[in-house]
C-alpha cells in the first residue's frame, strides 16, 4: 500500500538537523537547551551524537514551537487612539534626529572635500614644477 504521507527519516547529527530545519547547528543545539527541540543521546554514546526523526521534529515545530513565548512583545495599549498618537510623536521625533544627524554629515562631507582640495592644491604646484622640469629635459 502506498502512503500519501512521506516517510519519517532518521537524522543522526546536528548538521542533518539543522539543514532538515534550514537553520544553523549552533541554533539548534541552542534550541535544544532552551525551547525543548527533540533529539535523543543513545546510552554510551560521545555527548555531541544525537537522534531523532523528521516526524518528531514536525510534530515539535508545529505544537512546541508555534506556542513559544514571544520575545518581543508589543507596546500596552498599541492599536488604541493614545498608543498611535504615541507612536506618530515617537516617529516623528525619530525624523527629526534622523534630519539632524544627516545634516551633520552632510556638514562633515563638505569640511572634508574642502580639507582634501587644499591639500591637492599644495601639493599640486610642487608636482607641476617637477613635471616642468621633465618636459624642458626631455625637448633638450
């Protein structure tokens, strides 16, 4: 019989784990420790060798996962009238620091360009001169 479901695969190391999960080793080992991801530790085995199955990792990805805290929660009172006002005077605030610094830049580009044309320029007459030199030597 033929089933429509796909076959449970067996994944024996963090990198066929990670790759099943499109995620990095150091990111799974982390989820282990910290949200439960389910692998097993045969008995004698080295401690880095670990188990487990698509399946178990689906079911945990679907379930344990999709329930997790989340780790940024949104501002009290964000969709209300006061949380939007809120969030307008804080962006606008943002605008205008960020004008500021821009501003400030801009500043700092232009006092730049002048310094670097000045400096062109003293160096510039003492280059011309060595080039005169050249061309008289070579029309002798």
């Amino acid at each position: 019989m033929t089933s429509t479901r796909q076959e449970a695969k067996i994944l024996s190391s963090w990198k066929d784990i990670a790759a099943y999960l499109g995620k990095g080793v150091r990111t799974v080992q982390r989820w282990e420790r910290e949200v439960g991801l389910p692998v097993s530790r045969p008995q004698n085995a080295h401690k880095s060798t670990v188990l487990t199955s698509t399946d178990k990792l689906d079911r945990w990805v679907a379930t344990k996962w999709a329930q997790r805290p989340s780790r940024r929660e949104s501002p009290p009172n964000a969709g209300s009238p006061n949380g939007i006002a809120a969030s307008i005077r804080d962006f606008r605030r943002l605008r205008r620091a960020n004008r500021e610094l821009l501003f400030d830049l801009q500043q700092a580009m232009e006092g730049l360009r002048a310094e670097s044309q000045t400096l062109v320029r003293s160096i510039s007459p003492a280059s011309e001169a060595k080039r005169e030199q050249a061309k008289s030597r070579n029309v002798k």
